[in-house]
C-alpha cells in the first residue's frame, strides 16, 4: 500500500502562516484588502499556490472593483500565472517581478510559521507508517518551507519520499499537472493500492489526470473543509481517524 499525502489544508493548518502571507503580501505591494476576500478569490478559482494566489489578490486590490465584479472579469485568466500577468497588461497594472513577490511572500511565512498546527497528530501517522509499505508527500512548498515545518514537528520519520516546490521545473507543472504524480513514481514503483490524501480541485485533478494519462487507479482520498465539499473523491473524510477506517475498509479485491 502506498499512500501520499498533501501538506498544507493536511497534514498542517495553514489558516494563520500561509494564508496571512497572502494578505500581507497584496497589502504590501498595493493596498489592504480583507483576507476573507483575498481566500475567496484563491478557493472560488482554485488557486493551489499561495504566490499565485497573492498575484490574483494584488490584481483585485488595483483593479478597485468590487469582489463580484473582479471576480466576473478575472474569470477568464485566472488559470494561470501567465494569464494573470496578461490581464494586469490588458488593465494596466503593473505587477511586481514573480521572484521579487515570492522573496516578499516567504519572508511574511517566516513570520507566521511558528503558529502553524499539526492536523494528522502523531498516532494516526505512526499508525498510518505500519500499515503502509511507502508513505509520500507531494506539496506545493519550496523544500525550505517543508524543511522548517517538517523538523518543527518530527514528521521526517514517517515518509519514504517527497516531492515539493522547487522539484518542478516550471510553474505549468505544478498541481494540477499529472507531472508531480508522474515524478514520485520515478522514484517509487507503482503498486496497488495507492492513495492521495488532498484538499483541493488541483489535488482531485492531478490524480485523475495522472490515472487517465497513465492508465492507474490512484485513489483519492478528500480531506474536507468548507471550501471543498463539492469535489468529487473516491473517499471523503472530516477527521485524521476517519483515515484509519478508509484503509481498514479497503476492498483488496478491487485490484
């Protein structure tokens, strides 16, 4: 059994590292907006990475529409970082240099870190690692990002390998690219049954992606939060324990 998991919405609470970084980061390069606006943004489009998602909330603040507005006209560009960049030069907003935001962006992280959570607690992973033959992760954090939490809260222990931000090499890639799937099972053999544990439509899409391309049956498993009830998954929890009882549950046979 090979099970994969997400890190951010996960494995750990971001709501006060990550998501106050985006709203530190538009506030820093144009003007405040609420946070709760800026998180609406990235979950109403699906946003996965959070330097994106300060992208897209920067275009908001310049734009001085109202959210309902913003989001009607930002529709069409919002898919990728090369359209967003497209639609600050259809408006005449000038962003910042990517590398120049995420410097700004990780710097806010460093801030906020340290009020970062687990969500899986120790046992159900120390339960998780006997039951499986390889555990992974795929996340979209640069490796120093994972790197702090990772020690911060002893968590190298229970994975077998990892694939994170600065393994792909260009933004299109990323989730919900089949590609992060595609480069852990260069390094793993693929062996029924698989599982990824993910909370967003860029997870849910990556594996189908992965399975159609590849002809595979990763199973994804839904850890759910109020932004994601809607997405489809071959399983759906709302608690680390709930986990347990989808592996217990598991029908061999289905192979």
């Amino acid at each position: 059994m090979i099970i994969i998991f997400d890190v951010d919405g996960v494995l750990i609470d971001v709501t006060k590292s990550y998501h106050y970084s985006i709203y530190d980061t538009v506030r820093y390069f144009s003007s405040e907006k609420p946070r709760e606006e800026l998180l609406d943004i990235k979950f109403s489009f699906n946003i996965n990475n959070d330097w994106d998602a300060s992208i897209a909330g920067i275009l908001y603040a310049e734009t001085g529409l109202s959210l309902q507005e913003f989001k009607k006209v930002f529709s069409p560009y919002s898919q990728s970082l090369e359209d967003m960049y497209r639609f600050g030069e259809h408006h005449g907003i000038k962003l910042p240099l990517y590398k120049q935001l995420v410097e700004v962006f990780e710097d806010f992280y460093h801030k906020h870190r340290e009020k970062e959570e687990m969500i899986f607690p120790h046992d159900v992973l120390e339960r998780m690692r006997k039951k499986s033959d390889i555990l992974g992760v795929i996340t979209g954090r640069p490796f120093n990002d994972l790197d702090y939490t990772f020690k911060k809260f002893d968590l190298y222990r229970y994975f077998d390998y990892i694939i994170t931000e600065d393994d792909i090499p260009k933004p299109d890639l990323r989730k919900p690219s089949s590609y992060p799937l595609e480069l852990f099972f260069e390094k793993v053999d693929f062996d029924n049954p698989v599982f990824y544990i993910g909370d967003t439509k860029a997870d849910q899409k990556m594996v189908e992606n992965f399975n159609k391309k590849e002809n595979k049956n990763v199973r994804f498993i839904l850890y759910q939060n109020e932004h994601n009830r809607d997405l489809n998954a071959d399983y759906k929890i709302k608690a680390p324990d709930e986990i347990c009882e989808v592996l217990n549950s598991y029908d061999y046979a289905q192979d």
